[in-house]
C-alpha cells in the first residue's frame, strides 16, 4: 500500500504485523488507515523525501549514570532518507484513523513510544502526518464511506489469505523431503501414429534365440553362385 516512490527501502511485513498487535486496533481503524495509504501518490512521496527530518543520535537521558537501567532502543543517526525506515508512513497513517475515529488520542511521542518502540522521532511522525494530510488535501471523511472501508477490509482478507498460503508453501518446502528429479517411464513419445524416440538395441535374453542378422543381411545381398537356364529365358513375346 505504501507509494513505491516513497522509499527505496522494502517495508518489513513481520515489522508490520509487530506494530498492529501493538496498536490493538478494530479493524474498521486499520482499514480506514489502508484508505488512507491507497491515497497517497508520487505528490506524496516527493515532498515527504523533501520534508521528513533526519534523525541524530539521541542517547537516552541518564545512560552514563552508574546503578541504572539499560536504556530502550532510541533513533540512531540517519544520513539519508532511505535510511529513514518506510514503515513510519503506516504507523502515521494509523494515528491519523485513530485521531479521526476516536475521541480521546494520546500525544505523538505515544506513538513514537509505544507502536515504533522509538525507531522514529515525535518530529518525524508530525511532519509525516502534515505530509499526508496535505496529500489528502485534509479531507477525510470521503474515505469513511461503509463500501470504501468494506472493500478495504475485503483486500486484508485476501492479503491475509495469501500470506497464510504463502507461509505454508515455505513450511512445507522447507520441512519436506528433497526434490528428486523424476525418472522417465520408457513410454515413447507418439506423433502422427509413428514413433519418434529411438528403439533400445535388441540383445541377448535368457532362453531365447536371436537371429544373426548380419548374416541375413549379407545373404539378401550376395549375388547367386551361377546362372540358370531358366534366369536366361527370354519370353516369345518379348523375342518378336
């Protein structure tokens, strides 16, 4: 769903799958924030790569103290914006459903917090939102309409049969015997009543007798030993 513009980073599905069962949305929420993704064009991804601030490095308040805890995970230097991991465009996509469906909404460091385990900045999650709100020239309520969300939560469902078909697919190929490579079954290949893979060269069997056939061959060949008067005989008719 992400504009394929935006990033020359590959969106991690597991990532993705770990930053929903964070979140702990109903699916008309993720499915108006799939609305939201399939919005986005090449406009969007433009200015976001102009836009998104990069990250420095950020060390945790209080880390060079003795008898602390281990700091969490924080940002750590992005010198580029592909650097910059594609998936903050859905979680901003998923704060803006929640922002629009519900009436009590957390601040953005909650999100940076709690669905990005702070892979990303509260900055970069606010200029993401502005970016997509500006894309979606902030209209969202055409996206809330029932056949809209009906027909996004139809695609999850096939999305989620495919990845389930898919994971399978590697299991088995995976746990499963190795594959050997099929032996022919000698049957010939036919085409227009004639055979057209050669014949296995006749040999010797077990109780059976085999002609020579080269001596069958020299004898239909070999000239006869002498000349009959019956073999000069020429008929009457051919005479006159």
């Amino acid at each position: 769903m992400l504009p394929p513009a935006a990033s020359l980073a590959t969106p991690s599905v597991p990532h993705v799958q770990a930053i929903l069962s964070r979140a702990k949305l109903p699916w008309d929420t993720i499915a108006l924030a799939v609305c939201v993704l399939d919005s986005l064009d090449n406009k969007f991804s433009r200015h976001w790569r102009l836009s998104c601030p990069l990250a420095g490095v950020d060390v945790a308040p209080g880390s060079g103290k003795r008898h602390t805890l281990p700091a969490p995970p924080r940002v750590v230097e992005q010198l580029h914006i592909d650097s910059v991991c594609p998936e903050i465009i859905i979680v901003t996509a998923l704060m803006i459903a929640v922002k629009f469906t519900e009436d009590h909404v957390e601040p953005t460091q909650y999100f940076a917090r709690e669905w990005g385990r702070r892979m990303w900045t509260a900055e970069q999650l606010n200029v993401t939102e502005r970016c997509i709100m500006e894309s979606l020239d902030y209209r969202i309520m055409p996206l809330m309409r029932r056949d809209i969300i009906q027909d996004a939560l139809a695609d999850m469902r096939r999305a989620g049969v495919n990845a389930e078909r898919q994971q399978r697919a590697t299991e088995v190929s995976r746990d499963g015997p190795p594959h050997l490579r099929s032996m022919s079954t000698g049957v010939a290949v036919t085409g227009l009543g004639l055979q057209l893979t050669p014949m296995d060269t006749p040999g010797p069997l077990d109780g059976c007798h085999m002609p020579d056939l080269a001596a069958q061959t020299q004898a239909a060949f070999r000239p006869p030993s002498s000349i009959t008067q019956e073999a000069l005989y020429i008929p009457a008719e051919a005479r006159g």
